[in-house]
C-alpha cells in the first residue's frame, strides 16, 4: 500500500498537529514561568504547584471521557467545539490577577485538553487507512507532540523574559489560527444515530471520579501527610472498583473491559508512563539545579533544553525508517536505552553546557524513537468505533506519567534538607530508574512483526 498522502491529507494533519504541538507545549512552558507567576501574584508554594498539577488533574481524569465522547457525539465537533475552550481559558488565565483565577483557568484548560487531544488523535486513526498511511501520520503526528513538549521549555523561557502572561496568550494566538483551519478543512462527522443512546454517564463518573483521586494523591503526596494520601488512595481505589463493577453489567459501557485484555496496548501505555514521567522528573531536576544552584537564567536554560528538541526532526525522519527496518518493539527498546544512557551521564552534574549536551542529545533521540512507535502500539488492531478510547487510554497514561514522574522526584528532593549536589543526584536516579523498566517492557515486544505492515518511509 503507498504511504503517499495527498494534498489534503497533510493539510488535515498539519491541522491536527498543531493543536498537539499546543498542548505539548502547555505544561512544559509554565515550569519556566511558575517563579514570575509567583513573584506577581504572591502566591505560596502549595498554590503555586496547582497552576501545573490543576491542569494534570483535569486531563487525567477527564480524557477517558474525552475519547469516549469523540468516539460517540463526532469527532470534529468534539474537536472543534473544545479547541473553543482551550482558547478561551488560556487567555483567562493570561489576564488572571489572583491565583484562584488562574488555578481554575488552568483546570479547565485541562478539561478542554482531555476532550480535544483524543479526537484529534482518533480522526488521524479513521482518516488514514491502516497501515503505512496510518503509520506515517501517527508518526508525524507524534513527533510533533514531543517536539512541542521538548521546546515548550525554551518557548516559555523566551516568552517569560517579555512577560509571564506571553505563556498564556501565545496559544491564544495560535489557537485561533488552528481552530479556522479546522473549520474549514477538516470532514464533517458522518450521523451514527445507532450510537446515540450509548453514554454510559455513570461509568465515566466513577472513572473520572477514580482517576482525579488517584492522579491527586500522587501529585500531592509530597506535601500532604501520609495519612491523607492513604485516604484518597483507598477512596480513589474504591471509585475504581464501582466503575469495574458499572462497566460489567451497563449494555453500552464506557470501557470495553476486553479491550484491556490487549497485551501489546497494555505494554504500550506502561511504557508511555514510564517514559514521559521520566522525561517530566529529569526536566524538574534539571532546571532546579541549573537554576537555583547554579544561577542560570531562564532563558539560558531554556535554550539549553532547546537540544533535546531534536526529537521533533528525528520522530517523522529517522523513526519510520527505523520501525521498517527493525520492528516497534526493538526501536523502543532502543529509545529507552539511549535514555538510560542520557540519564546517567548527566549524573556527575557538570557546570558547562558541553557537560550537559550528550544528556541532551541522546534524550532528544531516545524521545523520538519510543514516542511514536508507543502511540503506534496503543492504537493498532483497535476497532473504529473504540478509536477514541484507545487514545484517550493512552492520553491518560502519558499525563498520568507526568504526574507521577513530577511527584516521585519532588518527593526525593523534598526529603533533603537543603538543595544540594547530593540531593539533585539522588533526584535523578527516579528517571534513570523509570527508563530501565521501560526497557524491560519494551523487550517484551510491544508489536510483533509491524515491521511487515510498514512501508519504507522517504
């Protein structure tokens, strides 16, 4: 089968690549921006750290429902519809002069994410035909993801020596471009009357329910005590089970249960965990200590970070090519490893950018190759109509591996008294730990012989 798009089609991909890049961009931004935010608007420590995890809270626990809801009501209009909210938030939360304001912009946003990144990623999957037209889109697509979450750092550095504010209303900017091309060139859904009396609005309750408390104890256990993050773990843990209990015995469930019989699509959103929760711990670290311990500016360190941007070239170029010649399983494994490596020989915590660069560098080609043949994993040999639900699984699984990746590593260096070389290092081992279980997984084959299904890529 040619892997040739037609005009069209790239101009349906640029479309939806534009809004990943917009919200792989979102967070990583705000962690240059969150000391300007804080000077401003006087904020305390436990407020400030809801301006990032508000937002990780509202798309974890609402993206299942988001991919449900692409799956069911259309995906443009799913698409469409929360772009407008995306926009409209973000903006509020750039004209926000008190920190409730920009907190509750900034968990909206979220839920404006959940519901538009899985339709978006679900009308790639029934847009493009399986196989190497689908491959070459998801790959391109998720390149544009990373490069959007790598270079969101040194976006935000740039915009934030201007004014913290720029952070939030840049998307503005580019959110209104996007949403017209979207109106006008993205297909309108087809009606699926059958499917209309299918919303399971109990089970995605108690899912969403579920996973805002589990996502919460995460993000918080490390300034909360441990007997609150028991209870939210036990009450999240029961929300859980009701929502297995629900999905059981409903006729249109929000899960099908079987379909997270799938090994390869369970692989592929352990490994999503692991390695963005990684990639968001390490980037914590490493901007404190280049910051606050070494006295770097913002936009210095933003451009410093700016290297691991590579994946954004590398993931569209070099994967495909890789993936055809060698399997998805393999071209995994092979970007964990490069990480494991990245990981370690940032460890002696050298003072120079020259230090720093081979971490940087081989992040920004282990990023490239596990990140779009994981997406390809989680969404191949899923029927059409459960599309949107493996996206929206895997949508999950990458922002809950933010959460907890950010946690597990505040968690280390909170427990230091002051922060030190020492201290920064012990940080550290969480991503280094993270990708050596990723590798694991990935040696045990996330898609057995996709190599046959993929044309070379040009």
């Amino acid at each position: 089968m040619s892997t040739t798009l037609t005009a069209r089609s790239w101009a349906v991909l640029f479309v939806l690549c534009g809004a990943i890049f917009l919200e792989g961009i979102d967070v990583s931004m705000m962690g240059v921006a969150l000391p300007s935010i804080r000077a401003e608007l006087g904020l305390s420590t436990g407020e400030l750290q809801w301006v990032v995890s508000a937002y990780a809270l509202s798309y974890g626990g609402f993206v299942l429902l988001g991919g449900r809801a692409a799956d069911l009501l259309g995906r443009r209009r799913m698409f469409v519809g929360w772009l407008v909210v995306f926009l409209l938030f973000s903006g509020l939360g750039g004209f926000a002069t008190e920190g409730w304001v920009l907190i509750l912009a900034r968990f909206a946003t979220g839920v404006a994410a959940a519901f538009m990144t899985p339709a978006g990623l679900s009308i790639i999957t029934t847009t493009y035909p399986e196989g190497p037209q689908r491959n070459k889109a998801l790959l391109v697509y998720a390149g544009t993801a990373a490069g959007g979450f790598s270079l969101g750092m040194v976006t935000g550095g740039l915009l934030t020596t201007i004014d913290w504010r720029w952070v939030f209303f840049a998307p503005v900017l580019v959110s209104a471009v996007i949403l017209a091309a979207a109106i006008a060139l993205i297909p309108r859904d087809a009606e699926r009357p059958d499917q209309r009396g299918g919303f399971d609005l109990l089970g995605a309750f108690t899912l969403t329910g579920a996973m805002l408390l589990l996502v919460a104890t995460v993000v918080r256990a490390p300034d909360v005590s441990l007997s609150q993050s028991l209870v939210t773990a036990a009450a999240g843990t029961a929300l859980l089970a009701a929502f297995v209990a629900v999905e059981k015995r409903v006729a249109s469930p929000l899960i099908r249960l079987g379909l997270l019989r799938n090994p390869a699509l369970i692989r592929a959103n352990l490994g999503a965990i692991l390695l963005v929760g990684a990639f968001v711990g390490f980037q914590f670290v490493a901007v404190l200590y280049l910051q606050e311990l070494r006295g770097w500016s913002e936009w210095k360190t933003g451009l410093a970070l700016m290297v691991i941007g590579i994946d954004a070239v590398l993931a569209p170029t070099l994967t495909p090519w890789l993936v055809n010649r060698f399997g998805n399983g393999k071209v995994v494994f092979g970007g964990f490893a490069l990480a494991i490596l990245g990981y370690a020989a940032f460890l002696p915590l050298g003072t120079t950018f020259a230090a720093m660069l081979p971490t940087f560098l081989l992040l920004g080609l282990g990023f490239a190759l596990a990140y779009g043949p994981l997406t390809i994993a989680a969404t191949d040999r899923v029927a059409e109509d459960e599309q949107g639900l493996a996206s929206g699984v895997l949508t999950t699984s990458f922002q809950f591996g933010a959460a907890l990746g950010l946690a597990v590593v505040a968690a280390v260096l909170a427990s230091a008294d002051e922060l030190t070389i020492d201290a920064f290092r012990n940080g550290l081992l969480v991503p280094l730990i993270a990708a050596g279980l990723g590798a694991l997984i990935a040696l045990g084959g996330l898609q057995p012989a996709v190599r046959n299904r993929m044309a070379a890529q040009g």
